[in-house]
C-alpha cells in the first residue's frame, strides 16, 4: 500500500484532516503529522529559531508544535524515515485561491512535499458559517490522490485542489486568479491609550477570467490548478537583460 502523509494547517484536531486521512485509508497507509495550534495563513515558513516538539497523538497521528512545513520535514525525518509516496494537505476550512496562495500554510504543505521530490496535493473547502459537511472534498482529495498516485505530475507539480460548497458539478483544470491587492490595517488603542494594528482582509476584487479557480468555484465547480516551486517570470528574462545597470555599482 501507498505510505500517505497527511498534514494541515488548522492543527491536528481540525474535523477537515480527519475527514482527509478517513477517506485515504482507502488507497494507502495513511499517517497524519499536523501542528499542535492553527498556523493559517503563515505561508511556507520554518521554524528555526527553537526546537521543535512531536507529540504522539494515537495510532499514526502526531502533532508539531510548529508550521505545515516543519510537519512536513520533521514527519519525513523522524516517523517515516524516508520519503512517502503522497503528501496532502488539508482540508482546510476555506478556499486558497490566486495570488493568496502564497499566504497559506496549507498549499504550504504540498509545496514542501512537492519540493522534496514526493507527488503533493493541497485541498480547501469554501468557508461555511456553522458545520463543515468536508464529505464531497474528503472524496475529491481521494479520487485525485489515487489518479496521482497512478500517474504521477511532472516532478515538483503539485496540485492545488479547492471544493465548493455542496455537491460539485464536476471538475475543472484551473489557473491561479488575480486579486486588486490593497491594503487594509486598522489602528486601534489599548486601555492605555497605546495604538496596536489588526492586518484586516483585503479587497475582494478579482480579474475576469473563466479559467481561473476563483470563477470556476463560484460556478460550483472543483478548481484542480498545478502549481510549482519555480517563481521565475520568465517572460521578464529579456527585459531584465535589457536593463541599463552601472557595472561599477556592482563592486563597490
């Protein structure tokens, strides 16, 4: 069977990664390693400045007390011993969608497995105000991790996987979407006067576009878009070589 690395970034005890590992179970050997707290929106970011701490949970479920990325590493180094054959990542209690991607932890998660050369995928569920119904996203995340699985991505292609809520009319293969990115911080004061900041949501406002994963989940259906690690704008390369540059300023 598959070993199948499971991971989040709503912590351990989210319903979403137990819904996630139950209907894995079906394809492999599934062995959950998530953070002890919440790390949403923390991106790809390591701990480095303290120790880490793995926690046994039960049978094949251990918590860090760190981000995505660490679960990642520290589950490869210290419970597999080696390198398992999927990690996926999920599912989280709200879409990753467009340029905000580079905010989450959960695509974070699949990033750091796609990195390391292991077939990734990272899955979000639109946001719902009461209970979670994670059931049509558990069995997409399986459905595509058994077809990665027999076929896998070009190496450090991962998936990107975000579910509408309720019963999907289907799948569609996606772009990322472009946001008007403005920023929002609020200033408030604490009982002593002293001003303190809350980072607020930013503008939702997003290019037209019928083959990116924010129109295509709007529509209701699953957006699957292939990522990779690789940020260079290779389109720029002229321009930049083009640039008129001081070689002097280059050896002062």
């Amino acid at each position: 069977m598959p070993r199948i690395l499971v991971t989040n970034d709503d912590g351990y005890r989210s319903e979403g990664i137990h819904a996630l590992a139950e209907a894995l179970r079906a394809i492999g050997d599934v062995t959950v390693v998530a953070p002890v707290e919440e790390a949403s929106a923390i991106g790809h970011a390591l701990t480095l400045r303290r120790p880490l701490r793995l926690e046994t949970i039960a049978d094949r479920t251990f918590a860090v007390d760190g981000t995505p990325t660490d679960c990642v590493n520290v589950a490869i180094t210290q419970v597999f011993k080696g390198l398992p054959d999927l990690v996926v990542s999920g599912i989280n209690k709200g879409w990753n969608l467009g340029d905000d991607i580079t905010y989450s932890g959960t695509v974070a998660g699949a990033l750091e497995g796609a990195l390391l050369g292991i077939p990734s995928i990272a899955v979000s569920l639109r946001a719902t105000r009461g209970e979670y119904d994670f059931s049509h996203a558990a069995r997409t995340a399986a459905s595509f991790a058994g077809a990665v699985l027999r076929r896998p991505l070009p190496l450090r292609t991962f998936l990107n996987i975000n579910v509408p809520k309720g019963l999907p009319k289907g799948h569609r293969v996606t772009v990322q979407a472009k946001r008007n990115h403005v920023t929002s911080v609020a200033e408030r004061h604490d009982p002593k006067g002293r001003p303190y900041y809350w980072i607020e949501e930013g503008e939702n406002a997003w290019h037209a576009d019928e083959r990116s994963d924010y129109h295509v989940v709007r529509a209701g259906y699953v957006s699957v878009t292939p990522l990779h690690p690789d940020l260079t704008a290779y389109d720029a390369l002229q321009a930049v070589e083009d640039l008129s540059v001081d070689n002097a300023a280059e050896v002062r």
